[in-house]
C-alpha cells in the first residue's frame, strides 16, 4: 500500500471525482486541489510521506501556503511546521511533475530556494 493509499483510509485525505475533475482534499488542513494535475499527484504522495515515513502531523503541514514577502505572490507547496498553530516553519518543499525540463527544474530551485528563505 502506497502512503497516499494510507493517508486516505486514515482519513487524512479524500479523493473524489473522476478523470479531470478528480480532487484531492487535504482533510487536516481543509484544503483541496486538482489531483488529475501531475504536479498535484507528484506533492500528495509526498505529503503522505512525510507523515507516514518521517511521522509529521498532518495538521502541520500546509499545502499551497501563502509565503510572506514574496513578490509576485507565492505559495510554497509544502510547509512542515514546528507548532500546531502553523507560525514557525521548519522545512519548505516545492514539488514539480515528473520529467520535467532543465529549465523547469532550474525554475524550481529558484522557487525552493525564495520560499525557503522563509523558513
């Protein structure tokens, strides 16, 4: 069984719909997102990972968070925080499909390496 595969029949996660209108919702964190988008699928089985190899709390990781002083506005795909009210980050991970080019991937070490600042 997958982690993603865990997250669900914990309840940490929901997925409903089919083909292109399938969703995930992130059930900690009240959050949801296209999951027939690679990306999408490529950050949820990280998340679950991250709960179920490194033992997170569900409830401190947010998806798609907000980061401050970012200009034009950025989100980091994940946030691992130190406390249960999501104040103090710990780690921030950007998470892209996979194949992706070198320009891609030149990209999103750029956009780790802004978000990270933060943390």
């Amino acid at each position: 069984m997958t982690y993603l595969e865990q997250t669900i029949e914990k309840g940490y996660a929901i997925i409903s719909g089919e083909g292109t209108k399938q969703r995930i919702k992130y059930v900690a964190v009240n959050h949801s997102e296209r999951f027939s988008d690679p990306e999408e699928q490529v950050r949820a089985e990280y998340w679950a990972e991250l709960i179920f190899r490194y033992g997170y709390e569900p409830a401190r990781i947010g998806v798609e968070v907000t980061v401050p002083d970012r200009t034009p506005k950025d989100a980091a795909d994940l946030v691992v925080f130190h406390d249960d009210a999501c104040t103090r980050p710990f780690a921030v991970f950007e998470c892209k499909r996979d194949g992706v080019t070198d320009a891609e991937f030149a990209q999103a070490v750029e956009q780790a390496c802004g978000n990270g600042t933060w943390a």
